[in-house]
C-alpha cells in the first residue's frame, strides 16, 4: 500500500493548474468515494486501536502512528453507512485537516486518479443540506463521491466558532457601511464558519460556491457596477479545494483581469504546509491562512479592513 502513495509530492505540481488527484476508497461497499491527495499523509494496513469509554461511537479509537496519538473515525458511519467491519480488515488513510492530523477508517483502498477540476461537480442541490459530499465525479463511468470532511469533523469533534471578545470590540471601530467580502467555498459548513466570524465583526458578505461561481459574479460586478469592486469589495476570501474551478486558479484569472486585478485575496484552506505557500506567491495571492481557527481569521480580517480603511477613508 505504500506504493500507492510513494510519489505524493510530485502529485503537488498539479496545483495551480486547476487540477488535483484523488484518493478513491470503499466504505463497505462497491460505491467509490474520494478525498484530495494533498491531505494525505500515508495510507496503512489499519493497527490495533485503543479503544476510548464514552467516545462517539463513530470513533473507533485512538492509535499511535509515527509518535503521534490519532483518533480514528469510521468515515463511514460519519457519513450515515453502517460500521465499518473488523478493523483489522480494513486500512488507515491518515490525512492533515484543519492544522489537525486525523485517521478515517475505510473498508478499502482502490487508487489515485489524475483530475481536472472542471470534472468535478457540485452535488445536486436536491441533497439538502445535510449532504456529506462537497462534490461528484465519473470514474470508468462510475459516480465517485467526494467526501466533505470538513462537515464530518464539525459534526463528529466540533469546532469553535466564536471570535474573541477583544476582536468583535475591534471591528467595531470601523466604519464598514456599504462594505463587504466576497466568500467563495463549495463546503456549506466552510462557507457558515466564515460568515459567523465576519457576522461577529460586523462585515457584511456575498458567498459563491466554487471558483467558477466567484468569478462570474466578479466580472458581472465589473461590467454593470465597477463601483461596488473598486470602493466596496474590501476582500475575496476563497477556499482552494472546489469544483469547476479551484482557488489558486480563480487568483490567476482575477489577476488576469485589470479591472479585477487590485483586489485583496486571502485563501483560506484545510490544505497547510510549506507548499501552499509558495503556492500563493505564485499565482499572486495576498495572504493564506488554514482553516479553521475564528480569531485567525478573524485577525486576518481586521487587518485588511484596516488596510482597507486607510485607502478609501484617506482617499474620500
């Protein structure tokens, strides 16, 4: 199994590129289901796990992998399936989500497959909102479902969600009338996290679901209301991982643009390491965070809101 995984860094070229690679598994059963390579760290024969009382019966157990203690979620009965069999029959994918690292367990493993994003689609909309993928894909004619982990690990291990009081007394000072950032994340519960942090500092926002989404509305807001982007649009905050169009190339084509070219851009992502940084110096983004901390986030938005502030406050 090590094998599957022993080239992962040069599958990190593809970014930028609007493509990615897929990890696909089993969770007991032949349907397919996918997460991106980039936070996968290495795939295992599953170990015997330490099991926890009182846990979330979705957790397994705990294990240590490499010096670190993971726990372990049966992805399967995270996203409504039954348990998972025997884990000792199944394997390990330990994957970095969130600045956290964390063990799923699947049934089995099936391989990677080179993608473009525009293969991949949003869900239908007819699978509401309690939904567990943030995307589909076709695969030798097979759907493959593309798990939203991020909604697994909200929903199994819970995230905070409120700005520090210091921060919402902070943003409170400016004047943010008529002002207002630009979302774009194809996960719902990404896309509520971040606008509960701007709620909280009173910045209003517009949300897109995908890079694609993003920049029509951007370009539609520069041929009809060019004001609303050069006075209003304090900053577009945009995930990496979406369909149709990924962050990195939604960062190229807005620099593309002249009239869009200005804007601040801010990506925000479970995807962390080294990489994504020089990844963001190349396609001309302005900051990267990873997700999903509120006062980080926070302190990344008051501080453009400054920036912001002093440009067309002193301008006016």
């Amino acid at each position: 199994m090590s094998s599957l995984l022993d080239d992962v860094n040069q599958h990190t070229q593809l970014a930028g590129y609007n493509r990615l690679e897929i990890l696909m598994f089993r969770l007991g059963g032949k349907q397919r289901y996918g997460i991106n390579v980039f936070k996968v760290q290495e795939v295992i024969q599953c170990p015997p796990l330490t099991k926890l009382p009182n846990a979330n019966p979705i957790v397994r157990g705990i294990v240590n992998i490499r010096g670190k203690t993971l726990s372990v979620i049966d992805l399967a009965m995270a996203i409504g399936k039954r348990p998972l069999a025997d884990e000792k029959d199944c394997f390990l994918v330990v994957a970095e989500y969130n600045r956290v690292i964390q063990g799923f367990l699947v049934s089995g493993m099936d391989r990677i497959v080179n993608m473009n994003w525009e293969e991949i689609k949003p869900p239908p909309k007819m699978m509401g909102s309690a939904c567990y993928l943030t995307a589909i894909t076709s695969v030798d004619d097979e759907f493959v479902e593309i798990i939203d982990v991020e909604k697994v690990l909200a929903d199994v291990i819970g995230m905070r969600m409120d700005v520090s009081q210091d921060k919402i007394e902070e943003g409170s000072c400016f004047n943010l009338t008529e002002r207002f950032m630009l979302v774009v994340d194809d996960s719902a519960v990404a896309r509520k996290q971040i606008q509960r942090t701007l709620d909280q500092l009173g910045v209003a926002s517009v949300v897109a679901k995908n890079g694609r989404e993003g920049l029509d509305l951007l370009q539609r807001w520069a041929d009809n209301e060019p004001d609303k982007i050069e006075h209003h649009l304090m900053m577009v905050i945009s995930d990496v991982e979406m369909p149709e169009m990924d962050g990195y190339t939604l960062t190229t084509e807005i620099r593309k643009d002249a009239r869009l070219a200005p804007l601040y851009i801010m990506l925000h992502t479970s995807l962390s390491g080294v990489f994504n940084t020089a990844m963001v110096e190349k396609v001309g983004a302005n900051e990267f965070i990873s997700k999903y901390d509120p006062d980080i986030l926070g302190a990344a938005v008051l501080g453009q809101i400054k920036r912001f502030s002093d440009a067309h406050d002193t301008a006016a």
